[in-house]
C-alpha cells in the first residue's frame, strides 16, 4: 500500500516537472527575427522569412544581412528556387510533433526555402572543388533570398544546357522520387510501379525515373493531369476521378505513395505478395495536424510481422552523389522538370499558397532577379 503511494506521488511529481518543463521551453522558444529586422544592413540583401508560425499570410520579405562564407562553406548568388510542400509544413509548423525541433512557439530558423539554383559568389577557407562563376543547384534553408550559403555536400554542378529554373526544380522532389524507388522500393528493371500522385513535384519525376530504372509505370492522377503523366512516359494512367486504383485486378511489384489518402490494407491489395509499399506523403494542411503519419507508421511497424509485403515510410537525403546523377540525367534528356507557374521572389507567399492548395502539376519556381 506504502509503496503504491509512493510509486503514484513519484508519477505525479514527474509528470508535473514534464509539464512545466514544456511551459518553460514553450515561453522561451524564440528566433533571432527582431534583431535581424532592427538591424540596417550594411551590404544588404533581399531574404524571405516567417517570424510566427501560421499560414503563408506570415510570409514576408526582408532586407537582412548578406552572409560571408566561414570554412568549408560557399556563397551562391540564387537565380531561381523552388518549392515544396516542405516548406508550408516549416511555415505552419504542422506536424505539430515536428516543433519539438523547429521551435515551439516560435520557429528557430525563420528562413524560408529549401531548393535552389545559383551561381557561386564566393567561396570559403577549405572549399574546394568549386570557385566564383560556376553554376551549381542544391539544397539548404533560406534558398528564397539572393544568396544563401551553401555546402559542397549539398550542391552538386548545374549542367550547363539546364536551365537555372530546371535545376533549381530538382532537389527535394526528385532525389526523393529516385531514393524512394531505387532505394527504398528496390524497384528493378521489369517490374510494375504504381505511383499514386503522379503529376506533383515528386511525381512528375517518379514517373520518369521509373521508366528510366526500367519498370511498367502506371500513375494514378485527375483527369485533367491524365496526358500530362502520359507524356512523361507512363504505360498506364489512371483517373482516380473515375477510377479506385485498390479495387482493379492489376498487381504492382512497388507502390510510391505520394498522396497517403487509402488506408495501408487497400494499398497492401494492390500489392504482389512480395511488393514494396513506400508511403512519400501525407496530405494537406488539414491531415494528421498533430502527429502526421506517426499513426500510420505505428500500424506498418505492429503489422509487418504479419504480412508478406514491405511497408516503410521515407525520409529523403540530400546526397550530391544523387544530385549529380539527376543533372546527368537531366543533361542526356532522361528526366525533365515540368514547371508549373513562377512567382517572384516578392510574390513567395503566393508560391508557397498555391503549392499548399494541392493542385500543383510538377513544380512551382521563385524566380530571383
Ligand atoms: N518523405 C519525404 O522525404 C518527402 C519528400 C518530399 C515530399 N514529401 C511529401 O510527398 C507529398 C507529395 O509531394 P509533392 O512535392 O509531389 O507535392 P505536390 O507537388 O504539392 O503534389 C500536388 C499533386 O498532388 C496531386 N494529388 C492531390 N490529391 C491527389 C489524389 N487524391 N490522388 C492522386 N494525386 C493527387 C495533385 O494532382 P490533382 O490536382 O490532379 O489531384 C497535384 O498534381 C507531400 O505530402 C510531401 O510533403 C515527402
């Protein structure tokens, strides 16, 4: 009895101290935005920057401090970035469990923007490989500014006969295609790929990185993006307007999920008995706002014991390695970025707006002049 009451005052205890843990670093969470703003720069240029969590509307442009190379670090005048549907996730701080990160009340990193493409400034001590005048694209917070820092590990050389705008298409979407595929999917040359979400960012290169690796492609779309994904090389297309890609008789060897909107047993059925089921996404602003797809990554962990197929969810890394490839392939015609609209870099909120409205056909550029 002693002891219960023990055991139960100790829980008490540190679930209070938990609580007020959580209180503390809530109030405490901040940004360096009031000092950045206040400050008048001495070599300015433009940044874009979310000071508060909450909808694009938060989304402005400012005049900061132009960085300076340290070690091992490159400046890249940007011409063109693009964006993704990461970046509204930053913005918005949704998942909510993503903030135990990026800052509770507040995001730590206000800098908004993930891909670009540039031309490199200037480079600092330790770098080498690169120098002032080559064209490079990659990946790194704050690519909607007129410069950004970057690292050799995460760019990778510009085929020239790519656009800036092409290149800077490329980062986040298509390495996550190609390591969702090759990697994650083991996808191999015979086999049938069905990729649901076909004509996003991500899935205007699944589609034609699968048909590159080999595979029969079907892409699942609306209709209004049915010759679109055609056009991009899939054997198939289906309609989801008209058509429940769960209930028809085909079997595919892998399963790219862009969308998450289908219940893991319906993906599963359209699976061969040793199919791979490789969940990308996970809806809009108003799916899962709290925990994103923890839920359904609890259900693949408790269920793979049971079932003959994989299922695993994905987190694309940056690799200059794959970045290389994709220009190669790029360069050789293999891949192409289909771009949707372009905003400029005043006009960032309204990218990011519209890339969070779902309707995205491939990519959506900020254009730096
Ligand atoms: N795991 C990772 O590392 C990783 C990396 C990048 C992206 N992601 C996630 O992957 C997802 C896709 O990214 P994205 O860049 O491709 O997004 P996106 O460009 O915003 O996707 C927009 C496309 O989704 C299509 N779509 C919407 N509802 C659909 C449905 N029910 N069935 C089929 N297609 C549908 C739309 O076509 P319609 O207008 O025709 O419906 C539109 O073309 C996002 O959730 C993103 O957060 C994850």
């Amino acid at each position: 009895m002693k002891l219960a009451r023990i055991m139960r005052r100790l829980a008490t205890a540190a679930l209070a101290l938990t609580a007020a843990a959580f209180v503390v670093a809530y109030v405490r969470s901040s940004n360096d935005c009031e000092t950045r703003l206040a400050a008048a720069p001495r070599d300015p240029m433009r940044a874009v920057l979310a000071c508060d969590y909450g909808t694009p509307d938060v989304i402005r442009v400012a005049r900061v401090e132009k960085p300076v190379p340290g070690d091992g670090e490159l400046l890249v005048r940007v011409r063109a970035a693009s964006v993704n549907p990461l970046d509204w996730h930053s913005v918005r701080g949704t998942p909510m469990v993503m903030r135990l990160s990026s800052g509770l009340r507040k995001p730590h990193d206000p800098r908004v923007g993930v891909d670009f493409a540039g031309v490199v400034d200037a480079v600092g001590p330790g770098v080498t490989g690169y120098r002032p005048g080559d064209e490079v694209f990659g990946a790194r917070t704050g690519a909607f500014a007129d410069y950004i820092l970057a690292t050799p590990a995460r760019i990778a050389r510009k085929p020239a006969a790519v656009t800036f705008e092409q290149a800077a298409a490329v980062p986040v979407a298509a390495i996550t295609a190609l390591q969702g595929l090759r990697d994650k999917g083991g996808l191999k040359q015979g086999e049938k790929v069905l990729i649901n979400g076909a004509s996003g960012g991500v899935g205007t290169y699944a589609v034609q990185i699968a048909r590159h690796l080999g595979a029969e492609v079907t892409g699942v779309c609306s209709t209004r993006n049915v010759e679109l994904v055609r056009s991009l090389g899939a054997h198939h297309v289906i309609d989801y307007t008209r058509e429940d890609f769960t209930t028809g008789s085909a079997r595919y060897d892998v399963l790219l999920d862009n969308v998450g909107n289908r219940s893991l047993s319906e993906s599963r059925r359209v699976l061969t008995e040793q199919g791979r089921y490789v969940l990308v996404g996970a809806g809009g602003p108003n799916d899962h706002r709290w925990l994103g797809p923890l839920g359904r990554i609890a259900v693949m962990w408790v269920s793979a014991p049971l079932v003959s197929q994989t299922m695993a969810m994905f987190i694309a890394r940056l690799s200059p390695d794959d970045l290389a490839l994709l220009a190669g392939l790029m360069e050789a015609g293999a891949v192409t970025s289909v771009i949707d609209r372009r905003f400029p870099l005043e006009q960032a909120a309204d990218a990011v707006r519209y890339v969070e409205s779902g309707r995205a056909r491939g990519k959506v550029i900020v254009t730096v002049d």
